[in-house]
C-alpha cells in the first residue's frame, strides 16, 4: 500500500477529555481484528436507522427521546473509536477517511432533523436554515483541506454541538425541560430559536477562521454559498415539502463537499462550480411559463446529484479499494 498520513488539527475542548475518558477507556474492549472501516460503518447505520425511525413517529415521547439519546451517544463514540483503532492497528487511509468524514456530512443533518422533531418544532424555514449552516460549516472546512492539505477543526465544533443536543434531549425527559425549550420565550421567541442563532453564529466563525488561514477568499466557495442561499430560499418561499427541501440542500452540499474531499485525497485540481444549479434556478425562475410542478423540478435535481455523488464516489472508492480489509492481522 501506498504511503498515507492523516493530516488534521483538532482544537476542541471536549475531545481531550472525552478521548481520555471514555473514548480510549472504551475502545479497550474493541477488538484487534475488527477493522475501523467496520467502526464508521456501525455508527452510520445506527443514525441512518434512527433517521428511519424517526420519519414514522408522529408525536415523539420520552421513549423516542431515550432512542435518540442512545443512538447519538452511540454514534459519538463509535465515530471515535474508528480514528483510534485505524492509529491501534496502523491502518490508516484515505478511503477510511473519505468514510468517516463524509458520512458525518449527512449524519450531522440527521441528528439536527431528530432534534427539531423531538422538540416538535415544524420542519420549516428555521429548520431549513439550521441544516443550510450546519453543511456551511462542513463545507468551507473541507474545502480548506484541499487547498491547504491540513484538516482544521475549531475549539467549539460539531462535538461540542453534538454534546449541546445530549443534554438538551436528556432535559426533555422532564416536564420542566418540556416547558422550558418548548413554551419559555425570551424577547417574544422560544428558547430555541436562539440556539440555531448560535448555531449560525458560530458558522460564521468557522467561515473567517478559515478564510483567514487561507488569506483569500475562494470565488468556488462563494459560488457555492451564494447558489446554496438561493436554494434555501427557494425551499423556503414555495412552500417545497420538507422531505424534498432536506434531500435537495443536503445533495447539493454533499456534491460539494465530495468534491472537495476528491480534490483533496486524488491531488486533482479545485473543485468547480456546480453549473446544473443554473439549470434548475432557470426552471424554478420561469416555472409559470412551463407550467412544471416545482416538487418534480426539485426531485429530478435531486436525482441529477445523487448521480453525481454516486459517480464520484466510485471513483474515489475505486481509486482507494486496496486500502480495504476485512480483519486486523497481528
């Protein structure tokens, strides 16, 4: 195999403590043999399958919250555990870190999807804006990578969020906690509006600590900012029904992360912009005149990304399948 070294620097204030105590405590009972691949693979399927679970309740209880809380704490530590044994087993690689990295991607946008439910909040435009900042993040951080050939992860990330959620769920499970984050408000707007406001708050934080390692700003990255906004809006403002909006936003953000990723990993040149997004803003604009329905406009974007994604994912899976295994050998 070909040489491979993961190149990141984590600053988050909880991983040092969570990593020495629960996260390396932990991992002792994993297994030499189980590949950390397989690790990543676990905690996917456990989001994915709340994600599922989720879709078919109509009023969560605190049952359903007890589920999420388990399957997040889950996924938190299983995310973990694959870093640790793929450093155990010397077994790092770039398809190890594709898999991780990019399956984070769409199980951030579902732990923020459980959430809002849990809270019974409607799935429309502040949800929407929760998931477009939340891949904001992801993405400039990514694209910073394939420029910079150095992952950055700021003190305050998606952990420190995740952890924020956990004990905003565990609240949940009381009356007060209900009373508290559903009914309370704070200058006329419930306590959780504020929350995605800090959410938004700290992507910006994210976006200028990038932009100021990297000294410039990339007219790639503001294409894409520009035509996602634009997008949300969309969503927003039609009325699109929230399955529709939440698949589009996150493919659209999954295309260009990818590809970033891809840029990054293969050595090619940087990500382009997406020019089917004009395509489909010209549809949306002139929908009067072509008398389309806008969900079929929106799903068969959704198609066209999701062929794409598909495609590069192949190539990248192709180009790194060697680095696959299915047991540890001592």
């Amino acid at each position: 195999m070909s040489y491979y070294e993961y190149n990141c620097q984590d600053d988050s204030i909880l991983l040092p403590i969570l990593k020495k105590k629960v996260f390396s405590v932990l991992h002792r009972y994993v297994p030499y043999g189980i590949p950390a691949n397989f690790l990543t693979l676990v905690s996917i399927l456990v989001v994915w399958s709340c994600f599922v679970y989720f879709v078919n309740v109509d009023s969560p209880n605190n049952i359903d919250i007890l589920i999420a809380i388990i399957v997040i704490i889950t996924y938190v530590i299983f995310d973990h555990f694959d870093g640790l044994q793929a450093k155990l087993t010397s077994t790092g690689s770039p398809l190890g870190e594709i898999l991780d990295h990019y399956s984070d991607v769409f199980n951030g946008s579902i732990i923020i999807y459980i959430f809002f439910r849990i809270l019974q909040i409607e799935l429309e435009w502040l949800f929407f804006l929760a998931v477009w900042f939340n891949l904001i993040a992801f993405s400039i951080t990514y694209y910073e990578q394939c420029i910079s050939n150095k992952l950055y992860f700021g003190k305050i990330g998606s952990l420190e969020g995740i952890i924020l959620i956990l004990i905003i769920l565990c609240s949940l499970m009381t009356t007060q906690g209900k009373i508290f984050w559903t009914q309370y408000l704070i200058l006329d707007y419930p306590v959780y509006f504020f929350l995605v406001l800090v959410l938004i708050i700290g992507v910006f934080y994210t976006a200028l600590s990038c932009l100021k390692r990297l000294k410039f700003f990339p007219k790639t990255f503001l294409h894409f900012f520009l035509m996602g906004s634009l997008l949300c809006y969309f969503c927003i403002n039609n009325q699109i029904s929230w399955y529709l909006s939440f698949l589009v936003i996150n493919l659209y953000s999954a295309e260009f992360i990818l590809k970033s990723m891809k840029s990054h990993l293969l050595r090619l040149d940087y990500p382009k912009p997406d020019i089917l997004i004009y395509i489909f803003i010209f549809f949306i604009f002139f929908d009067y005149f072509f008398d389309f329905d806008q969900e079929i406009i929106f799903l068969c974007y959704s198609c066209v990304l999701i062929l794409k994604i598909i495609w590069d994912l192949k190539k990248v899976f192709s180009e790194f399948s060697h680095y696959w295994v299915w047991w540890n050998h001592r």
